[in-house]
C-alpha cells in the first residue's frame, strides 16, 4: 500500500475490500471499502458490496443503507432488489420486501426467484389467499417441477379448496408416478369431498407402493366398508395376508370381510389363526366366541368365553355371555 501515490490507494482499498470479500473476511472487505469511499472512489458497485459484507455479518440495518445507496444508480439491478428484499425480511419490514418484490415482478414477470421469495413471505404471514395466487403464477413458469406443485395442494387442502387441490396433487401425478406424498394427501382430499371410491382407488396404488405400511390398510378398510364393497375387501386383504400371514392386523380385517358377506365358517378360520398369533388379545377370542355362537358351535364359545375370564375375570361381555350360555345349556 505504502509504495503507491496517496492519489492511487483509495482504489487500492477497492481492491483489497474485493479480495477479503472473496475471501469470507467480511469484517475487512467493510474496512477497506469504507475507506475507499472515504479516499473519494465513486463506484456504485461498492456499495451493492457493502450491503453484501453488512448482510454476512447481521448487520442488516446497514445493509438496507448500502443497497439503497446502490439502486439510486441502478434502480433495475434485479439481483441487488432481490437482496434488498432479502434484507427486509431480515428486518421484519416485511411489506417492503412484499413491495420490492412486487415491483421486480412488474419489470420481470418471468423472474421464478421473486416469485419464489414472495410466495414464501405469504405463506410465513399465513396470507394464503395471496400465496395461492403466487403459486399460480410460479407453476406457469415452472410446469414440471413437482415441488411447486406439492406445495400449491398443500396451500389449497389447508384453504379446503379441495378440487383446486386435487388438481395439484393430480399434477404431481402426473409428473411422477410414484410419488407417495400426493397421493397421501390425494386421498384425504377425495375422502373430504365424499368421494369414497375416488380415494380408494388412491389408496389401492400406496398399498402397492407401500404395502408393509399398516395405516394404509386401516383407512381402506374403513372405505371398504363405506362402500359396501366386501368382495373387494376380501381380494384386498386375503391378497396381503398371503404376503404377511403373520400380521395380526391383516388378519383381522379379512376375517371381518368373510363376517361382512356372511362366510362364517371361513371367518372363523381367519379369527382361529388369529388367537394363534395373538392368543391373549382379548377381543380376537370375544368376536371368534361370538362367531362360534352364530353357527351353533355353543360348546367352542363357552371355552373360548372361559379363556377370556382366565386372562381377564372381570370382562363384563365374557361374564355375561358365558353366563347365558351355560344357563342356555342346563335349560336344555
């Protein structure tokens, strides 16, 4: 430095602000471009700089100063009013980084970054009405990409605009067939609109996605069973026990679908191999005691009745149907 003109050093610290920057050494960068200010170097880009270096170190109230000195010059820099509004939300001044923002979209209807950064300030304010419309806005600039879309059924399941929302997730869908997500929330959406049979025809393709994932089978049960449509649920899970005989769940389910359709023999077989797997599950032995009752089997019910007061004495449905058994029996 010492071996140049006074004249000269002034861009010297120019230089070394740039360097320091480059460097990380945000500290010095602000040093040595202040003094290049103070030497008489009139360079705009200084000050987008400075704004840089204060915003690196949390210094956003003079971050706001440099970059505002910035943009009297270059009032259009996109990058230096995409920063500025950066800085905004830093400050908590979020209306002036919704209106920066506002104004780089006017100049840039096709700038994704601005769209990206207003929609995220709405949905942190929780403005969804004004963050659905940037969403809009950003999946026409960005069709194929997923993520926007996910994130606009989301918003829109959140504002029940459920057939808004369809569409989105639809769209995922569309853009990878076998994202589990969409259709997780595809199915809620069709089961909020009453559509029983749109939703499990959803849920059908997660069990073939996902089919060691329990939940999936619980609310296709449930949407069986609305439906009325037992032979579907009998395909369904005699299909999954074959796959997972072990899971008691499973089991469960389809020995309630041969019950649905009336096929008590084979219900009784399912809740039999049941109480294998799970021989002190209190309600798998109350409903096979109940089924044994239903074909006349009334002496494998009293036993299986028995077994339930031997794990548990004060079980009121045992009691009380052992009870009217055994007084059925000396009747008889």
């Amino acid at each position: 430095m010492n071996s140049f003109p006074k004249s000269y050093q002034p861009e010297i610290h120019t230089y070394l602000g740039t360097l320091y920057g480059q460097q990380g050494e945000w500290s010095e960068a602000i040093i040595s471009y202040k003094r290049a200010l103070a030497g008489g170097v009139n360079n705009p880009l200084i000050h987008l700089n400075l704004g840089e270096a204060y915003s690196r170190i949390g210094n956003y109230r003079q971050a706001e100063k440099s970059l505002l000195t910035y943009l009297k010059s270059k009032p259009k820099d996109v990058d230096a009013r995409l920063r500025l509004a950066a800085v905004y939300r830093k400050r908590n001044k979020n209306e002036d980084a919704i209106k920066t923002l506002k104004g780089v979209i006017k100049d840039n209807p096709n700038s994704l970054k601005a769209h990206l950064a207003l929609v995220d300030i709405y949905e942190k304010l929780n403005r969804d009405k004004e963050a659905a419309g940037a969403y809009e806005a950003i999946a026409k600039l960005s069709p194929d990409n997923k993520v926007v879309h996910y994130n606009q059924g989301v918003l829109y399941f959140e504002m029940k605009q459920y057939d808004r929302a369809a569409k989105a997730f639809s769209q995922v869908l569309k853009l990878d067939k076998k994202d589990i997500d969409a259709r997780e929330y595809l199915v809620e959406v069709y089961r909020q609109q009453k559509k029983p049979r749109q939703a499990l025809t959803v849920l059908e393709e997660l069990i073939k996605l996902r089919p060691d994932y329990m939940p999936y089978y619980a609310k296709a049960f449930e949407l069986y069973d609305q439906l009325k449509a037992y032979e579907e649920m009998t395909k369904t899970f005699a299909r999954a026990v074959g796959k997972a005989p072990e899971q008691p769940e499973l089991r469960y389910f389809l020995g309630i679908s041969y019950e649905k359709r009336n096929l008590l023999v084979e219900a009784i077989h399912q809740f039999e191999a049941l109480v294998k797997v799970a021989p002190k599950n209190i309600d798998y032995l109350v409903h096979l005691a109940g089924l044994y009752e239903q074909i006349g089997k009334t002496e494998k019910a009293l036993k299986t009745y028995q077994k339930v007061l031997d794990l548990d004495p004060e079980n009121p449905k045992a009691q009380e149907n052992y009870m009217r058994l055994k007084m059925q029996e000396i009747g008889g």
